[in-house]
C-alpha cells in the first residue's frame, strides 16, 4: 500500500485551524516530529507509545475527527485510520519476520554459525581471518537478527583475538560491518521489510537493491574496520568469553539434548540462508521475464515471501534439527523462545504505518511533498537526509524508517517511479537510518560491552564504521538511481 495513491484534501477544522492552508499542516508536522523526539528521548516513553500518541496529536491538530481517527462505537463504518495504518502494514510485514526469526533462531541454536566461520576461518587463514570474520557476519547476519549475530559470533571473535594476540576491534568491526549491512538492507530484517510494505514494493527488488548497494558499502567499512583494527588495541574480555559459554550450556540443558550432536555441514546452512533469497528473486523476475503462464504462476507462488521463508524454515527443521536428533519438542522450544523479542518490533512497525496513515489522511503528507519537492532535491537525497537526523536524534532505525518513509510516499507517487527506483529510495532510508550510532542507540551499548570498548574507543570505532557504513550505501543508492 503506497500511502500517498491518492491526494487527500487538507482538513482545517484542526487545533491549528487558525493557520491556513499549507502553512498550518507543515507546522502540525514539525511540532509533531519535535514532540515524537521529545517523547523518545526526554521522557523516555517506548517508541511504540510514542508514535501512537504523536499520531493521534498530529491527526486531530491537522482536522481529523475522532470517528476519523478511531472509527465509531459500533463498527459498521470503514475501517478507522488507525486500524488500517496498523493492519496494513502487519498484515504485510509481521507473517515475514516471524518467519526470518524463528529461521534465525534454527541456525543459532543448531551451532551453524560456529561451522560456517570454522570453515572461512580453515579457507583464509589466520593472516586474513579478520576477512573471514567479516563474512561470516555478513552471511549468517542475513537470517538473524543483529544482536543474536553478536551472541552467536562473539566467542568466535574472542578466540581469534586471543590466539593472535592482537585488538578485539580488528575481529568484531568487520562481523559487525557484515551483520549491520544485512540488518539496514536486506530482508527478512524489520526496517526493509517495514519500508517495502508502506511503500508498496515487492521483496525481490529489495533484495537486489540490498546487494547491489551493501556489498559496495560493506567492502568501504571493512576497509576502516582493518584500519582501524590496528591502531586501537581492546584487550579479549575474558569475562564475556565465559559467560556466553555457559549461557550456551543452559540452552544445551533446557533443550534437553545430551550427548554429542552430528556436526553442521557448512552446505546445508548456505542452502537454507540462500533457499528463501533464490525464491524470492525468481518470482520477481518471472514477472518481467515471462509472459502469464501456469509455470510462471508456479514460481510466482512459491518465491512469494511467505511461501519462501515457510520452505526455508521446514528445510531448517528438517535439516540442522530433526535429522540430527532433536525431538519436536526442542525445535518447539526454539522456534516460541525466538519470538519473545519480535512483539516490540511488530508494535514499533505497526505504529508507524498509523503514522503514515495519519500524515496521508490529513493531508499532512502532500504538504510535506509540495515542500521539499520545491526544495529541488532528488527524492532520494531528502529520504537520505530526514532517515538520518531522525536517527541521530532518537536513535531507533526502525522509528527513522517507518517515520521516513510515511514523509516520503506522497513525493514518490507524485513521479509515478518504477519499482526498482522505489527499491533505491528505500536503501537510502535504511543507509540514513545506521548513520552515527552513539549513546542514544542500544547498539552502542551493546557493542562496548559485549567486546570490552571504552565509551571514546566505541566512538572511534563503531560510530565511524556505521557512518562509514551508511554513506558508502547511500552514494551507491543514489549513482544507481540515475540509471534506473
């Protein structure tokens, strides 16, 4: 659902009725973002009570009505605008992540992340391991979430630093470089996944796009993390080291699996990490490639998203579980545990498309794109622009993106642009919204704790690979717009 398809009239019956016309909508939408800061970071309200308050502020300041906005007591209208703002987006977005999560959490507990890094580990060396580090942050970050790649991946990090005696930091910075990229540009992560849905595109184009502008900026962070690897030194934090073995041990125990497990095949784990994208890819392209046909709608079924991801999950079941001795109880376990976590995304994500509903139904929106369209900047140089100071200034980039794109969707329906542009424009919203982690982003924190970092060494090091991270996808976004 594109939130800009149609042009809905400014309403004037708002707070700010006295304002007119398009000056009362833009100073609705400032005082809204201003207080959705303030929300965030001063009172520190949860992003997802945050959105919701601020959307409801911002639509009754720009003249919705109360039935507008909630719908009425007995339901026999339309749907309300937040209803739909919240069903549109999750009816889209939540079945995807759900599924990615438990996939993730299959390869997490199964140990394919250690077979995955020992063999890159075995193929490269010890002189290029902090390479090898680096791409097995960039492969298994594609099905799991950020901070589980670092649970998974930090004990890896710490025995290569401590047999070579060199800085932590030359070993975690490309991992981190590699789970960062997949986490802000490829699906099934929340902030591509959310954006394609409020702006209407289809996963394979993202895909695609993700790789075309994360591989370029990835290669730039590597290049900083190796630089600056070897000018800070960060002892091995041998504390951390412990207690993630033994927090491994516990869920060995509440499994309930004894005894040596088979080992994973490196293969199996590509194919299941490579199975949805294939799938994914060939619909898209089957699409542009094939006139309508049985076979084309064959391959359109199962490269639709969910069926993907559903395929991929039962070969995870199947493959690192089941077959290797795990009771159905155990892949149980995992796959509920897994989803603890998701509820807050879901929310976060579901409240930003109410706030996209909101900005388009006040026509909040249209005035947002009358403005910046006369600022003569390329839509993707202000998607860029607005993802990163709401980043900086709140530090969630599931907020920066939902909020974005919601700004965004009416200047992008005014060109009428190809799926491919629209794919382009997202990956500038997800390079914006990585930009400069610091200590408002729990990825900061995260980071300096779970590798040992002092504040100032974090700043040098983390905040400048995501800055690096995110400038590098951006240029790369915005040259390839020009041709497509």
């Amino acid at each position: 659902m594109l939130l800009a398809a149609e042009k809905a009239p400014p309403h004037t019956g708002g707070l700010l009725a006295l304002i007119p016309g398009t000056g009362g909508l833009l100073t609705v939408a400032a005082l809204g973002i201003v207080l959705l800061l303030v929300l965030i970071i001063k009172v520190r309200l949860q992003p997802f009570v945050a959105l919701l308050a601020v959307s409801i502020a911002v639509g009754l300041g720009a003249g919705l009505s109360v039935t507008e906005l909630f719908g009425t007591v007995q339901k026999s209208d339309a749907v309300s605008m937040i209803e739909s703002g919240m069903g549109g987006i999750l009816g889209h977005v939540a079945i995807i992540i759900g599924l990615g999560t438990m996939l993730g959490a299959i390869l997490e507990v199964s140990g394919g992340a250690e077979a995955l890094s020992a063999r890159l580990l075995g193929l490269f060396g010890e002189k290029r391991a902090p390479l090898a580090m680096g791409l097995t942050g960039l492969l298994f970050g594609i099905p799991v979430f950020f901070d589980v790649g670092i649970f998974v991946l930090a004990p890896i990090v710490y025995a290569a630093a401590k047999r070579s005696g060199k800085s932590v930091l030359l070993y975690c910075m490309p991992m981190l470089a590699g789970l960062s990229m997949t986490h802000a540009f490829l699906p099934p992560h929340p902030g591509p996944v959310a954006a394609a849905g409020l702006l209407d595109v289809d996963l394979g184009w993202i895909i695609l796009m993700g790789v075309v502008c994360g591989i370029p900026a990835v290669l730039a962070a590597w290049a900083y993390a190796a630089w600056i690897g070897k000018r800070v030194f960060v002892q091995v934090p041998q504390e951390m080291l412990e207690a993630v073995e033994e927090s491994k041990q516990a869920v060995a125990q509440d499994l309930g699996r004894g005894g040596e497990e088979k080992p994973v095949s490196v293969g199996t784990v590509l194919v299941i990490i490579g199975t949805p994208l294939v799938l994914i890819l060939a619909a898209t392209f089957s699409s542009i490639a094939f006139d309508p046909s049985t076979g084309r709608s064959v391959i359109e079924f199962i490269g639709h998203p969910f069926v993907a991801l559903t395929v991929a999950l039962l070969l995870a079941y199947w493959l690192l579980g089941l077959r290797r001795g795990w009771s159905r109880k155990s892949l149980e376990t995992v796959s509920t545990a897994s989803l603890k976590p998701v509820g807050n995304i879901l929310l976060v994500v579901g409240a930003g498309g109410i706030f996209g509903a909101v900005l388009q139904g006040s026509g909040v929106a249209q005035a947002l794109a009358d403005v910046f369209g006369d600022a003569g900047l390329p839509v993707i140089v202000l998607a860029y622009l607005i993802s990163v100071v709401l980043r900086v200034a709140q530090g969630s980039a599931t907020v920066a993106i939902v909020t974005t794109a919601g700004i965004v969707a009416p200047l992008l329906a005014q060109s009428d642009p190809s799926q491919a542009h629209v794919a382009l424009v997202i990956m500038a919203i997800s390079a914006g919204s990585i930009f400069a982690s610091h200590v408002n982003d729990g990825g900061f924190w995260m980071v300096a704790k779970y590798f040992g970092i002092s504040e100032r060494d974090t700043l040098k090091s983390w905040t400048v690979l995501e800055s690096v991270l995110s400038l590098a996808g951006f240029v790369v976004a915005a040259v390839v717009s020009l041709f497509v």
